[in-house]
C-alpha cells in the first residue's frame, strides 16, 4: 500500500482533539495550562479514521536528532547529537527507492518505489544536517521560514519586531514581506499545496511513499490574526513579543500578558496547521485515496508551553510535555476508530513504512541493531507486543525511560564523563566541544542541565510536577537498573553507564 508520513514539528499531544476530546487544556493533564479548547477539526477526522496511539514517546531530541531517528531506525542520542546521515546509513528512502541518481523507469523495473519529500523545514538543508533528501526519487522544498538565508534585496519599513531585527529571525520577516499576500502564502499552507499536487499527479504509482516534513507550529510564531484572537483578543498588540519564544523557565520573569500571548500564539499555530492538514485530507477523499494508503500523523516532540514554568524546550529533562507526543495511524482496513496503549516511538516508523510499502528490512551489523518494531501487527492485533520500555533524550544529557506508569529521568554524573562523539561529523548546530576524531569517535567536554535525577509516577502525576526520587527509592533503584539493562540491549556505548552513574545499580 502507499504510506503517507505527515511529520509535524514541536506539536503538543494536548493540543491534539484525538487526545484531549474536547476538554479545556488544563482539564487534559497539565493543570499549568490554559483554560482553552484547542479545536483540531481536521486531525479529529484522522484520529476518527485511524488509531490513536496513547503511549508515544520521542527518542532522540530535538528537531533534526529525531528525524535520524526516523530516517535509520535506531536512537541517536546514547552516540551523537545534530548530525547528518552518514554515508553509510541505510536510510529510509533509500530502502524505499534503491540507490539515488537513477531514473524513475530504472527504480521501478528494479522492483524499488517512487519516494518524495515535500518540506518546509529549512533544518533539513541546514548546516549540521544538510543531506536528508538526498535518498529520495525527488523532493520539493518550500523556502523562507525561520532563518533561511533567501532574500536579501534592500527593504525599508517591512514588518519586524525589535526583539528579531538583529536576530536570525530578521530573515524569516525579510521573506515573509517578499512572498506573503494572503493565507495560501503561509509555509505551512505551500507545503500542503504542493503535497495535494503531487497526490493528484502520481496517485496512479502504487506503493508510493510521500514524507511531509512541515515545520509548524515549530516556532516562529506568526499564525493569522483571526485565529491568533480565538486565544488572545490582543492579538499582535501586545509589546515587546518575539515571534520566537524564550527557551526558559520564564513565568515568574515575564508580564502576565506576553506569557498568556507566547502561549495563544503557539496554539493559533495548532490550529492553523489543522485548517492546512484539512486541504490534504480533502485530496485522499477526492481521490478515494484512503482505501489504498496509510497515514502516518505524529511529530517530533512536544514543548513547554507553561509547565513547570517554562516555554520552549531543550532545558531539562524530557518530561512529559516534550516526550509524550501524539501518533496516529490511519490504515485503509485495520484499527479504524481504535485506540492502543502500547509504547510505540519514532523509531518504529522505519521498519513500518518498508512493511506497508513491501519492501524488506536491510541486514544490520549486530553492534547497531534495528531498534524500531513494525507497527502494522499492532494495528491488527491490540493485544501485539511492542516493548516493555521506552527511552529518550538528548546527546549528552539526561536519559529517560518509562514503563508506562513510572518515568526515570536520570541525570549525569557531575563530571559528565566519559562521553564520546560517534562518527566524523562535527558538532555544528547545537554546540559541544569535541576532541580529535580518533578510532570513529571524538572526545566530548559537555555541561549537562543543573538538574536532578527526577522520578515521577505518571498515573497520578501526568505532567511530573512532583520529584518523588528521594520519597521512594526502592522504586528509584528498580527503574535505574531498568534503564541499565535496556542500554545494554540497545548495545549503547558503554561508557555511557559511567557517565549516568548507573555502573553499580
């Protein structure tokens, strides 16, 4: 069958209607949010259709970590951070669509699928990243948002905040003043246009697989006016705003009025995203496309958009308004109107696409296994297996696990050390000071988040506002060698035992 994969960027489960089923946002899980309904007409058609994972967490984070994630199958974070494919990665397209370079006729005689990638996702192209469409039988990028470097013809008087105009978020206005007339103009909506046009144009290959990587509501936060007024009659009034929140704990520091206006904005960016996701899902139908392809809907995190006082991510540890983060699957026969409870992560998308699409898993050394489980069993069967855990996190930080009740989030030792690169890439996004690249790994000098090894019990406590690893540590111990035990059976370099204190649990 086709898969489609709508690959969202920075979305929150509770902001998604398959799971908050119309409640107000502080009457979901976080009581730190606020008393709005977020409506997701559109994603609320999907979730009818298909089923609604409950138990989704990331793995690697953020944003281009969890497309490796996606793009190889296995966790990047216990071996490096923001990072190219490497030459040698069995990456996803590749495996749908044989080696690049070759014609659409040469990859169907062979027996390959056409791929494509439609995106607005400027990271994809960034420095640090830079070569994740290269698998695919052809891709289209839509430009301008956030820091992409594109118009630069002199301009007097366009639209830019003080806050942004000596940051690299001046060029995200710079290109929205050159290509922005109404609401068809928005990134967003462009990547949408051209996947409805591409469907329309190539419905008729079978097997096809078409990854949206859309980078809404990932921040810069300038959805319409209209929408921005559901959440905030203030709309673009209130002073002193970026269109980019502030990565920190910033409740206590920030007028009540920008702190409500960053969270209206992200979630007008929800619902705008929506609207977008609606024009797509119109196409399926036009095309009675539905009976034929699956449908993939989920996102790379989440964000703190309020709890624990904080905006933004990267901060802590992945708690569960960064971890736990919405998947839906639309299958054409199974699961419709279903729900599952099993731990399922990005990881899993890999061996389910080459399934759905019938193409075979590739051999892996056993040093670095296939960590993802194909979903399609589990569609068919609520009562499949998935795993006993799951784990997450960010190179060089803590690592979280969960069983689904309890979550782990454990911090590193003070020293933070050993801790190796793995690969020849640099560190050329998100910064760490690496070492020589010696016997393929560089040394690593990193300071971790000043945060304590937390635990939290997620039936009682969903959005782990309460530390309870000094009240119970027997239950502290149990989850410790729990996490030790599954970096084992990840084959995670070992050093990383030392480095997480978890050597003699």
């Amino acid at each position: 069958m086709n898969v489609i994969l709508i690959l969202c960027d920075t979305l929150r489960r509770d902001h998604c209607g398959g799971y908050h089923l119309g409640r107000p946002l502080n009457e979901c899980w976080s009581r730190e949010a606020p008393p709005w309904v977020v409506p997701t007409p559109n994603l609320d058609r999907l979730a009818a259709r298909g089923t609604v994972f409950d138990n989704c967490c990331c793995g690697s984070t953020p944003c281009m970590p969890a497309r490796r994630d996606i793009y190889t199958g296995r966790f990047e974070f216990l071996d490096r951070g923001w990072s190219p494919l490497d030459d040698d990665d069995p990456d996803l397209p590749r495996q749908v669509s044989g080696p690049p370079n070759r014609s659409v006729q040469w990859t169907l005689a062979q027996g390959y699928k056409v791929s494509y990638l439609i995106t607005d996702h400027f990271h994809l192209w960034e420095q640090g990243a830079g070569n994740y469409h290269m698998g695919y039988t052809g891709f289209d990028f839509v430009r301008g948002i956030e820091a992409d470097a594109w118009h630069t013809a002199p301009v007097d008087g366009f639209a830019c905040p003080e806050p942004d105009r000596l940051s690299k978020i001046e060029r995200h206005w710079r290109n929205v003043h050159h290509v922005r007339r109404g609401e068809d103009d928005y990134f967003c909506a462009q990547t949408i246009h051209r996947a409805c046009d591409w469907l329309g144009a190539n419905r008729a290959h079978r097997d096809f697989y078409l990854h949206l990587d859309i980078f809404d509501p990932h921040e810069p936060w300038d959805p319409p006016e209209d929408i921005l007024r559901m959440f905030d009659p203030k709309g673009y009034s209130v002073p002193n705003m970026s269109i980019c929140e502030p990565y920190s704990q910033c409740r206590e520091r920030m007028a009540p009025e920008q702190f409500n206006a960053y969270r209206a904005r992200y979630a007008a960016k929800v619902v705008f995203l929506d609207r977008q996701l609606g024009k797509l899902f119109d196409t399926l139908d036009r095309f009675d496309m539905w009976k034929d392809t699956l449908v993939i809907f989920t996102t790379d995190h989440g964000t703190y958009n309020g709890d624990h006082g904080r905006l933004g991510k990267l901060q802590t540890h992945e708690h569960d308004a960064v971890g736990h983060i919405p998947f839906i699957m639309a299958h054409p026969t199974l699961g419709r109107g279903e729900r599952r409870a099993q731990l399922v992560q990005l990881v899993d998308i890999y061996p389910t696409v080459l399934s759905a699409v019938g193409r075979p898993l590739p051999s892996r050394p056993e040093r670095a296994p296939m960590h993802g489980i194909d979903l399609l069993p589990v569609l068919a069967d609520s009562a499949v297996r998935t795993r006993a855990v799951a784990v997450a996190g960010q190179f060089g930080c803590s690592v979280s696990i969960t069983d689904g009740e309890w979550v782990l989030h454990q911090s590193p030792v003070p020293a933070n050390q050993p801790l190796y690169w793995y690969g020849h890439s640099l560190a050329r996004f998100l910064h760490y000071d690496l070492g020589p690249y010696e016997n393929g790994r560089r040394t690593v000098t990193h300071k971790s988040w000043p945060t304590p090894t937390w635990l939290s019990d997620r039936r009682t406590d969903p959005n782990e506002l309460v530390n309870l690893a000094d009240a119970n540590p027997g239950k502290l111990r149990d989850m410790q060698r729990t996490l030790k035990q599954t970096l084992l059976d990840l084959k995670a370099p070992a050093e990383q035992l030392d480095r997480l204190g978890l050597r003699e649990v």
